[in-house]
C-alpha cells in the first residue's frame, strides 16, 4: 500500500460507482451540497499488519553485473474503511440506508468491485458495523448511516539489487583435524 494515492483514488471512484452519490475524504475540503442530494464521507483506519513480511529474493538475468539479485518485501496488510452516507432526503428508495445496502450488496462482486480495487492492492474482506445514525445538520434533520468495512491489502518494497559469486576458486576440504582432503573449483 505505498501509493495511498492509488489506493484512495480507486476507493473513491468505486464508492462513487455503486452510489451515484459525491464522495469526498474526512479532514479535506469539499463543495457545498444543495438540494436533498447527499454525499459520502470516507476515512482510513490505522493499517495494520498481517503476520510476517516476507523476503523474496529473485534472480534477473537481464541485469547489469552486480545486481542480478532483485531483493523484495511483501506483506499482508488490512486497514477500516470508514463510509459514512449522509442526505437530506428521507424517502426509503434515497436515503442513506439505501446507499448503505448498494455498497453493502455489490461488497463481494467479482466485477463491481473485486476488479475495481484490484489494480491498487486491496480487497474486501468484511464489514466489520453497519450502524443508522439520526442527526440535525444544517437546521435540517438528516440520514445518515454509518458503514465500517475491513479491507486487505498488499504492501511491497524493494531493496538496491546485489551481485552474487559465480565461481568459488582453490576451496579446500578439510577434515576436522585440519588435513586438507580435496581442493575443488565450485560453479554456483
């Protein structure tokens, strides 16, 4: 998940697909909304991380001597993505109950969302609280209901690539006593 970018942009736009609704970030400047149209206010939980991360270290033939050796860290990340739905219409068929049950629905879809989100490294894991809230906004009452989702995601980094020795040249082999047995060339 090192491009938050990536990943806030592709979460903005999928939620903003399965809505039709304006989606904006916590904390971030937004317009003005008129009329009984609503909008979608999304938030990121502290990332946490997913057992161990692991070092894989792959051999690239294509590149210069010294940094054959492409050296990466991978790990299973998963973070909450706070959803929370807000409009002035109270009507069952548009009000924020109705936008929460879309996102909830479409959640698990290979298409609506799994391809979506996939090019940014993160999926769907499960909601973690779906929760109504009733509040005044404006002098006016609103509908607004809470969705908290966990989500996964993938987390690389990569190191400076290294050499590695080809050839091994006049090694000897012992015996623990220190009598030298064989001395051997070794292609590695």
């Amino acid at each position: 998940m090192a491009d938050w970018s990536l990943v806030e942009t592709t979460i903005q736009t999928w939620v903003e697909t399965l809505t039709g609704l304006d989606v904006v970030w916590k904390g971030r400047p937004r317009q003005p909304v008129f009329g009984d149209q609503g909008y979608i206010e999304l938030s990121v939980g502290p990332e946490r991380t997913v057992g161990q991360d692991d070092l894989i270290i792959a051999y690239n033939a294509a590149a210069p001597a010294g940094e054959e050796m492409e050296v990466t860290q991978e790990g299973a990340r998963t973070f909450t993505l706070g959803i929370q739905i807000r409009t002035f219409d109270q009507s069952v068929d548009s009000n924020a109950r109705h936008y929460a049950s879309l996102i909830r629905k479409y959640c698990c879809m290979p298409r609506k969302t799994g391809e979506v989100l996939d090019p940014a490294g993160v999926a769907f894991a499960r909601i973690l609280s779906d929760t109504p809230v009733g509040t005044i906004h404006e002098g006016r009452e609103m509908s607004v209901h809470q969705l908290d989702l966990l989500m996964n995601a993938t987390d690389e980094a990569s190191d400076t690539p290294i050499g590695y020795i080809t050839t091994v040249k006049d090694a000897d082999l012992e015996t623990p006593e220190g009598t030298v047995v064989a001395t051997m060339d070794f292609d590695v």
